[in-house]
C-alpha cells in the first residue's frame, strides 16, 4: 500500500497534537503515583484510538464505510476522541498564547533595567478547567454513543388548512425518516421505537426515505419489526439518497426494472409499506380525499441523486386538491416545490439528521446542519405551504446522538 506525503504531515501532526495534549494534562497530576497511573492510561487509549484510526482507513480503502457497524463504534471512539482532545488543546494554547505574550513583555521590561524576563509556568487551575469543559464534549458523547442513539422523542404538530377537507380534521400522520438500518445494532431498542409509533394511532405512516445506509440487505434483520406498524389508511415511503448506493454496476443501465430493484422492493412489501416512486395515491374519507404523494430522491448538492420527478407525482391531480408530499432531500422544497404552480400544502423531508448533534432548546436551537442547509429540523412555511424536516429515526457515520435525538414526528391536521 503505498503512503503518499501527505497521509505522513498529517499523521505527523496529529502525532504533535497528541504530545502537546499529553504534557498539558500532566501538569494537573502532580503526585508521583497518579502521574505514573496517568501516563499509562492516556498511552493505552491512545493506542487503542490509532487502532481504531488505523481499521477506519482500511475500511474506507475497501469500500465499506457503510457496510458494517463494527465501523461505527471506531468512528465513534474517533470522534469522541478527537473532539475531546480538541477541546483541551484550544485552550491550552490560549493559556500558552497568553504566557508567551507576558513573557515578551516581561523580557522588553526587563531590558529598560528590570529583572530578567521569563516565561511563566501554566496555572494549574486553568489547566483543570480546560480538562474539565473537554470532559462535557467526552461525557455527552459517551451517552450519545451508548444511550442517545436511541433516546426516540415524539414531537406533536398541528397544522391548519382552509381548504382541508372538512371529514379529514384531526386526520392523524406519523412520519419517520432516515432508518439506515445498516447501523442498528439493537432490535430491542427499535422494536420499543415502533411501539411508540403505534401508540399513536395514526391514520398513515409516512416513511421519508433512506431504509438502508448503502446495501439492501442491511434491512434484512429488521423487516419483522417494522412489519409490525400499524396505520388504518397505509404505510407509504419514498427512497433517499442512500437507498441508490449499493446498486451493481451492471443494474444501473437496467434501472427500476432491474432483479436488484425488484429485490429491493420486495422488501418494502414485506414491511406493509407502498413505495411511491414518483406516484400518487388517494386516501378518501366519508365521500372527501386527500392525496399522497411521493418523489424519489432529489438533491441540490451535485453528487446526490435528481430523480425526483413532481409533475409525474402529480399526474392528473387538480388544482383544488389536497396534497401532502414527501421528499427525502429538503433541498427539493426551495427548488422545485415553491416554484411549482400546483400548491403542495405539506411536504415531509428528513436527510439532515440535524447532524446528529447540537442543541434543541425551547427558543432555541443549534446545529451544523444549519450552515449546510437551510431548512434542517422542523417546520417552515412560506406562501401557505408547509415544509417539516425530520431529525431521522436512525442514525449514520457517527454512532450516536447528541442533543438531536431521533424522532418521531405526529402531524395532526385541522380545517381552519
């Protein structure tokens, strides 16, 4: 295998980072006996971090970043890891940053005949203060790792139309995205998750793309699971970017139509789920009807999939009709569906994940989703027109939560 170069600089200075990590925190342990102890647990670990560094890049070499979720504990070790150090070496250095400024000024004040200037030793109480602010990252982390990943929260929304019709007030949507089964690691947990989604009641589940992280198969163990949801008006889903992933080379010139497609679609009719690939489907009540609709995927970043197709979707629908429309990328609301001259009166999206970290307060919230997309968690609306972009049901790359938990969105809706 050969190395190039650059793969060295950049090995060689995390490996400078991690020093100047390692002397920073030894000045808090100052007994001889917990510095021993110190150093012996900070070089094990560590290790065991390259390691993991080492199985990622060989995973990655092979092509199965998505492919197993053994990957994404060492991605989430590497993580945690590097967010943790990151944390306490930013501000060590401020610390250091200030030191040498006053030990500048001391040696230019020492030269108009003062005493000789010297750089002054770090402050041990700074240094356990900057150990202390890396352990919240650390710790929240850990939990988003081992707990939050599955820490489902149900979020309940009303939405008024005036021209609902009249028998489908109080018509009751649970949507759930972003399964990517792939990194599930535990039926139990998810099994709980569906019950949640039962428990409500709904009157259609609506399922916003992304079942699998990038290989059909990966939904295999699950299916009995999700089979077992439950809505009196049907289970509809759409495809996300990652469900295009695995297709074989020699099954993309034969699309939809291909063995690995119809395999593929098998599975969702074995969860009880009528995928809506660019199609529409009528949900009446008492003589009125809505309409559901269904995109594949339609992303504005250049490498994800444009197969969205919404005047297909429409079809013959007129003007006056109801529709609810999912779509797996957001992206898919500000280009198309705004501008489009048949008005969507609701649109459901995932993809985000909220980046799977931030802050969701009351009044307010934070993520790195948001520098990337614009419309990234929950509910907008623009021109009578409502977009809500869920958090996801799964999870993907890192194995966890924090902050953004995975939801379960229950869209209930009123005649104005």
């Amino acid at each position: 295998m050969r190395i190039s170069i650059g793969f060295l600089i950049f090995i060689g200075v995390i490996l400078l980072f991690d020093l100047y990590v390692y002397f920073g925190l030894k000045s808090v342990f100052t007994e001889n006996k917990s510095l021993r102890a110190y150093q012996v647990i900070y070089i094990l670990t560590s290790l065991f971090v390259y390691f993991c560094f080492y199985k990622v890049s060989q995973l990655m070499g092979q092509g199965s970043i998505f492919r197993s979720t053994t990957i994404n504990y060492y991605i989430g070790i590497l993580f945690t890891a590097f967010v943790s150090k990151f944390v306490f070496g930013a501000l060590m250095f401020m610390q250091d940053g200030g030191r040498v400024l006053y030990g500048v000024f001391d040696h230019f004040r020492a030269s108009d005949g003062g005493e000789t200037g010297f750089l002054p030793s770090r402050r041990r109480f700074l240094t356990l203060a900057a150990a202390g602010i890396a352990a919240i990252p650390f710790t929240s982390m850990l939990y988003g790792i081992t707990r939050g990943k599955y820490r489902y929260t149900v979020n309940k929304v009303k939405l008024k139309f005036k021209d609902l019709p009249p028998a489908f007030n109080g018509f009751k949507i649970v949507q759930i995205s972003d399964i990517h089964a792939g990194g599930l690691d535990s039926k139990q947990d998810v099994a709980r998750g569906v019950q949640m989604i039962n428990d409500e009641n709904p009157d259609v589940i609506l399922f916003t793309g992304d079942l699998v992280n990038s290989q059909k198969e990966e939904i295999d163990p699950f299916i009995n699971i999700f089979k077992a949801l439950k809505a009196t008006q049907g289970k509809f889903s759409v495809l996300g970017n990652h469900d295009y992933y695995g297709v074989p080379r020699e099954d993309r010139e034969a699309g939809k139509d291909s063995a690995y497609w119809q395999d593929f679609f098998e599975k969702y009719k074995a969860m009880g789920f009528e995928l809506m690939n660019n199609a529409n489907a009528r949900i009446e009540k008492d003589g009125e009807h809505i309409n559901i609709l269904g995109v594949e995927n339609w992303g504005l970043a250049r490498w994800f999939p444009k197969l969205g197709d919404l005047d297909k979707a429409l079809g013959d629908i007129k003007e006056e009709e109801f529709c609810v429309l999912m779509s797996h990328d957001p992206t898919h609301w500000d280009e198309k569906v705004l501008p489009h001259q048949k008005k969507i009166h609701l649109t459901l999206s995932g993809h985000t994940h909220g980046f799977q970290f931030g802050l969701n307060l009351p009044g307010f919230k934070w993520s790195p989703a948001q520098y990337s997309y614009p419309r990234w968690m929950g509910l907008y609306e623009e021109a009578e027109q409502y977009l809500y972009v869920n958090r996801g049901f799964g999870f993907l790359g890192f194995p966890g939560r924090v902050g953004m938990w995975p939801e379960i969105t229950v869209l209930e809706l009123e005649t104005a």
